[in-house]
C-alpha cells in the first residue's frame, strides 16, 4: 500500500508516550510510604519530545499528540514552562472551539497571574457549554483570584469587579458550596 504518514505519526507518539513515562518501581513496601507524594517522572524528555514532534509533522492536527506533550512539558516542571506556554497557544490556535483546551489555558493563564487573558479564555469555555458545572467554577475561582490580586495591590475597584463577577457566575442556593452565592458573598 505504500508508505502512509498517520500510521508513521500514530508509531511515533507510542514512542513519545512510552519515553515520556517513567516505569514504576516495584517496591513491595509502597503501601507503607503512601503518604509519601510520588514525583511524575519522564523517561527521556529530549527522546519523547523529539518522537511527538516527528509525529505532529506528520499529522498536526492531532489533537490527543498535542494534549500528550503539553502534558510532557507540565511533568518536566520549571524545564518545559516556558514550551508548555508556547504550547497551549498553538493549541488554541488550532483548536479555537475546544473547551478543555480554553479551561486549561485559562487556568494556566491565573496561575501565572495573567488574569485578564485567562478569565477570557475561561469565559469562552463557559460560553460553549454553560451547563458544565466544573468551567463555571474554574471562572469563579479565576474571578476571586484576581479579586484577591488586586485586593492584595490596594485596587479596590478592580476588586469589587472582580468581586461582583464571581457572585454573578454563582448560584442562588447553598446546593454547590463552591458557587453558591451565598458562600460567594
């Protein structure tokens, strides 16, 4: 049949996935450390990399290759922020519609204190599907972060907006803890 370039590109992110995870460790007394947080690890950042970029050369519009090394550059911690940034860019670039690429943006985006931009994309992801409890909570929680932000810098004005904006994402009753107005006021 010839060479075809998606079963090239689906061999390479094998590759990526199985160079981007770090194999367990077989330690009988685990259970006994459990409280003992295990580190995410990567096998071999620079060959995992290397195998999803060859595979989004052949196919980049696959969205799962995408997601997978974001989730590289995340594990890869202060080493893949600066590409998970570039990366989540280029993801809403190429998928402007997809809501859990916006929320994790958006999230992304508060906790580097880049307010305005991910309160944006978090509204975005609220707006194509406003029944999904858990964006409109990540927008409340972006709302009183910013709120705190600028409350911490003295801006009362900016945090009475952000403030008002929270408890308008909220709901009238005390059914959800988190968004129920009540609790927001």
């Amino acid at each position: 049949h010839g060479e075809n370039g998606k079963l090239r590109a689906l061999v390479y992110a094998h590759l990526g996935d199985i160079f981007a995870t770090e194999e367990e460790e077989s330690d009988p007394f685990a259970f006994i450390f459990a409280r003992k947080k295990q580190q995410a690890g990567v096998r071999n950042f620079k060959l995992a990399e290397e195998a999803y970029e060859k595979s989004l050369q052949l196919n980049g519009h696959d969205k799962g290759v995408h997601l997978k090394m974001l989730h590289l550059y995340e594990v890869a911690g202060e080493h893949g922020k600066r590409k998970r940034n570039k990366k989540l860019d280029e993801i809403i670039s190429l998928f402007p519609d997809d809501k859990d690429s916006l929320v994790k943006n958006g999230n992304f985006c508060i906790e580097r204190k880049a307010f305005i931009k991910g309160i944006e994309f978090l509204k975005r992801a609220a707006a194509l599907d406003p029944l999904d409890r858990n964006n409109r909570e990540s927008l409340c929680v972006a709302y009183i972060k910013a709120s705190l932000h600028f409350a911490k810098e003295g801006n009362t004005r900016r945090y009475r907006e952000f403030m008002r904006d929270a408890v308008e994402v909220g709901e009238p009753g005390l059914e959800h803890m988190n968004l129920g107005r009540p609790y927001l006021q």
